[in-house]
C-alpha cells in the first residue's frame, strides 16, 4: 500500500484534464444589448482568464462603453450570460477584486478632493460600510501613491495634478485593493503622447510581473498592436478583441510573483536604472 | 438691541443655527453633483404641500414635508426616463409644484397671508413643533452623513467607480433627495421657499473657492452657513430688515469677498 502511494504519479499536481491553471476571469456567453431599437451587441461570446491582457478596440459607437458597464453589472444585457471570477454578475459579491480606471475627464476639476482621498476611495466598497478609515487604510494609500510615484502630490487637490498625475492617481485608486481585474476605460484621452507612453510601460509592467488580469478599451490601435500583436482574438460588429496572455501554460505552478505594491515601485525603478545604464553605453 | 434678548429671537436663532448645518451639508453633495437646482424644485413643490396643509387644516410644514419626499422620488423616476438630462426632471416637477401651488392658494382664498410667510420665511413665528422638526431632521441628517460620508464622497466624485466598488448607488440617489427633501422643507418657514436653495448651495460654492479637500470643503461650508445665519438674524433683528433676505445677501456678499480675495492672492504671488 505504501508503496503505491509513494509511487503516485508526479503529474497529480499538475491541473486537471484542461490543462489549464488559469481560472475565467470574464466570461460572456450569447451577450445581446440594444438601445432602444437600435442593436449594439449581438451574440457576443468571450472568455477572458486570469492573466490575460484584453485590448479593445471599436469607434464610437461600437458598443465599447456599453460593454464595460455590462460587464461590471451597471447595465444588464438583454439575453445571454456575463460572469466574473465564474459568478452571473448579479450574485457576484467580491467588488474588491476589480480595479476601475475611468476616463480622464470623467470628473469636474473644481472637486474638492486631495490626491489621498480620491485613492483612499478605492477602499470605500460594500466591505466598508459603517466603517472608519483605519491607518492601515492610510498605510495602503501611502503605498499605492508610493507605487504609482505620486506620494509628493497626496495632499494637492486632484484638479491641479497634469492629465498624467491624474492618471496615476486613478490608477493608484484602483491598485489600493490589490485586484486580480483591472478595468481601464480609455485611459489616456487627453493625455499627451509622451504621458501615454510612460503610462503603458508602467501598465505593461504590471501585465508582465504581477497576477492583474488587464481589460483595456482604448482608441489608440498602435499600443494595443505593439503590445499584443495584430492578430485578433474576437470580433462582434463593430468590437475588436485582441489578447496576450502573460503566463505561458508550463508556467502554472509558478507563483513568485510581487503582489506588492511596495514590490511595483522598486521593480519600475530598478528596470529604470537598467535602461539608463543601457542608454549611456 | 432688546430683540436679540426676546424669545421669539432666540427661537429664530435656534431653528437658525441648526439649519445652518444641515442645508450647507446637503448642499455640497447636490453642488458637487451638479444638482444645484433641486433645491428649488423641491422647496416650491413643498409649498403647494403647505397650501394643502392650511386647506385641510393640517400642520402645514409636514405636508410640505410630505410633498417634496414625493417629488424627490418623481425626480429620480424621471431622471430615469431622461438619462443625460437630469436637469430636465427638476425643470418639470419644479413647474409641477408650482402650478399645484397656485391652485391650492387660490381654493383658499383666506389664508394667503399665511403662505406669504412660507414663501419669504417667516423665522419670528417659530413654534415650538417648528423647532422640534428642525431639530429631528438635523438629527437625521448629521447621523445619516457621519455613518455614510466616504460612500456619499465616492458617489459625488465618481459615480460610476462607486458601483463598480458594489455600493448600491441606487439607494444613495434616493437617500440624497430624501434628506434634502427634509432639510428643505423643514426650513422654508426661516429662509422662506423662494430663497432656501441659496443655503443650500451658496456655501457650496464659497468652498469650492477655498477648500482643497473634500474635509475641508465639508468644515467650510457649516462655518460659512453658520456665520450667514447668526450675522443674518442679527443685522435683520437690529434694523428691522426681512431675515431669510438678509441671511441669502450676506452669503452673496461673503461669496464676493471669497472670490475678491483669492483674486488678490493669485495677482499679488
């Protein structure tokens, strides 16, 4: 008897018969949306698993909008099924998990907010009700804006920050929970060229060395194709999916990822250093 | 000077002070939401629900009361029906309110006077029941507000990110309009229904001058609110002046000195 169990196959650890580790982050089945009369989604099937990096791409119009609000449960389809994290989006509970990146000029700069209290915000979910701020909610702020490279600007009001600091903060705003999902609704309209390059390396970055699960609507066709290829994963209408997935199968039992978002900030830098080095030889 | 010392002054002064928190406090959630003109729809729509009141002999306050909790929830419904047009909804139920106002005073001929009080503020006729609904609605705001201020943040600044975070945004909607429904109604009778939206919303707008935070601005705007209240009551109860006009100028005039000041500080830096 020992010896049988001695003898078990290694393999036994390894995922079952799918031969996949990686869990459905979102996934959509025969979704349908109109408005009114008017068609916008029809039949739209699409999986998304963890570590996975979505582009979406679609003009105005296409539905690209619609799609993010369905997903996150502030509309509802008119036929098929959306679930997150594997539950229909009506009995999904784990808010916490999601990051969200709104537009940029989503919000009236006049705002009586500071760059802390708009990343704190992040943390204000259905967990939170009826409590208070603790400080180690203000230690997590202090991280995130450590993280996002904005910790000087915590105590400006939001409005003053450039187009990219913003973004940064919002971004800060979404990692405070540390999420698996990372919603991002265009993030960079607005934002010059240069802020978006800096914006998509960092957010690249993340893609690559952290377990984020990334869906990104976005106009702008050469990030997307030079991070994810050309080739398309899906298409619905007038929506293009395009996919790269940053965690190959062989991978799975790897987990020595940084979560931290201490750890982000000192890989940013350190690569930072590399490149600098690499530009003076 | 022997006004300030009567009872019928300090009674002001009271249902003053305590309404000098609580519509700033509303009034910088509307604001910020781009809501300012709700105040006026529903303290005009919280009239014809005191002319009702007078009409069927009932205290005229609660059915003020009564009406404009209505017509926050009608607003909601409608800003439904018209998704980007929020403006739209208040537009309509404010000329609701004030059509059915109309047809109630003129139904009652005799009580016209009275109204006249409710529509300018009449704070010297405070009675007792008076103040004890301007204290249970202050009650009910500030408990509200103290165990729902990060939420309420959250909604104002980001709406969208706030359903996302799972906040059921729905209930906050309904929740705002409901405690503005009650802090307006319970201080037409200081303010007056023509002017209670400037107590509401003026502060707001002084503290988007100065503040820099969201703390900030919330501590503003119940100073701001306050300092109007007491130097209003007071300038009025000395010259003789109407109170709730005196109150809305002075936050006029602190507004301008904000506005003047901080022009002063961006040209001499």
């Amino acid at each position: 008897m020992q010896q049988m169990t001695e003898m078990l196959p290694e393999t036994d650890v390894l995922p079952g018969p799918a031969g996949d580790c990686h869990q459905d982050i979102i996934s959509l089945e025969g979704v349908t949306f109109s408005y009114q009369q008017q068609r916008v989604i029809t039949g739209l099937n699409l999986s998304v698993r963890e570590r996975d990096f979505i582009g979406l791409i679609g003009s105005n119009g296409a539905g690209k909008t619609t799609l993010l609000k369905m997903i996150v449960g502030l509309l509802r389809p008119e036929s098929g099924v959306i679930r997150l994290f594997g539950e229909p989006v009506g009995q999904f509970k784990a808010w916490e998990k999601i990051g969200y990146v709104p537009q940029k000029n989503a919000f009236n700069p006049l705002f009586p907010a500071t760059v802390r209290e708009v990343v704190l915000s992040g943390l204000y979910g259905r967990n939170k009700l009826f409590r208070r701020i603790t400080k180690s909610d203000h230690l997590k702020a202090d991280d995130a804006l450590h993280a996002m490279k904005i910790e000087d600007l915590a105590d400006k009001r939001i409005g003053q920050l450039s187009g990219g600091q913003q973004q940064r903060a919002f971004l800060a705003r979404a990692l405070i929970n540390n999420p698996s999902l990372l919603i991002l609704d265009e993030p960079t309209v607005g934002i010059d060229a240069e802020t978006q390059e800096s914006f998509f390396h960092m957010i690249k970055h993340m893609h690559q060395h952290h377990n984020i699960t990334f869906l990104m609507v976005s106009h702008d066709m050469e990030m997307i194709r030079t991070y994810l290829g050309l080739h398309q994963a899906a298409q619905s209408g007038k929506l293009k999916f395009y996919k790269k997935h940053s965690h190959d199968l062989q991978n799975c039992a790897q987990d020595d990822l940084t979560h931290s978002l201490r750890g982000l900030r000192q890989e940013m830098d350190s690569r930072e250093e590399v490149v600098q080095v690499g530009d003076r030889y | 000077m022997e006004i300030v010392t009567s009872e019928f002054f300090q009674r002001a002064l009271i249902g003053g002070l305590l309404i000098g928190v609580t519509a700033p406090l509303m009034g910088i959630f509307l604001v910020l939401r781009r809501l300012s003109m709700i105040g006026d729809t529903l303290s005009h729509v919280s009239i014809a629900g005191v002319a009702l009141g007078f009409l069927i002999g009932v205290y005229p306050v609660a059915v003020g009361l009564v009406f404009a909790v209505a017509a926050s929830f009608a607003i909601e419904k409608l800003r439904k029906a018209y998704k980007s047009y929020a403006e739209l909804s208040i537009a309509i139920i404010m000329s609701g309110g004030v059509a059915l106002a109309s047809i109630l005073f003129t139904m009652g001929k005799g009580f016209n006077v009275n109204v006249t009080g409710y529509l300018f503020g009449s704070i010297y006729t405070l009675s007792n029941i008076d103040l004890i609904t301007i204290a249970v609605v202050t009650v009910v705001v500030l408990v509200a507000i103290r165990l729902q201020v990060k939420e309420l943040f959250l909604l104002t600044f980001d709406e969208d990110a706030a359903a996302v975070s799972g906040l059921p945004v729905r209930f906050y909607n309904v929740m705002i309009s409901v405690l503005t429904a009650l802090v307006i109604s319970a201080s037409i009778k200081i303010v007056g229904a023509l002017l209670v939206s400037a107590l509401l919303t003026i502060p707001a707008a002084c503290s988007l001058i100065i503040a820099r935070s969201f703390r900030q601005s919330i501590i503003t705007v119940v100073i701001i609110g306050e300092i109007a209240v007491i130097c209003g009551l007071m300038i009025a109860g000395i010259w003789n002046l109407a109170p709730g006009g005196t109150i809305v100028l002075l936050l006029i005039v602190i507004l301008l000195g904000l506005l003047l000041f901080k022009r002063g500080i961006r040209t001499g830096s």
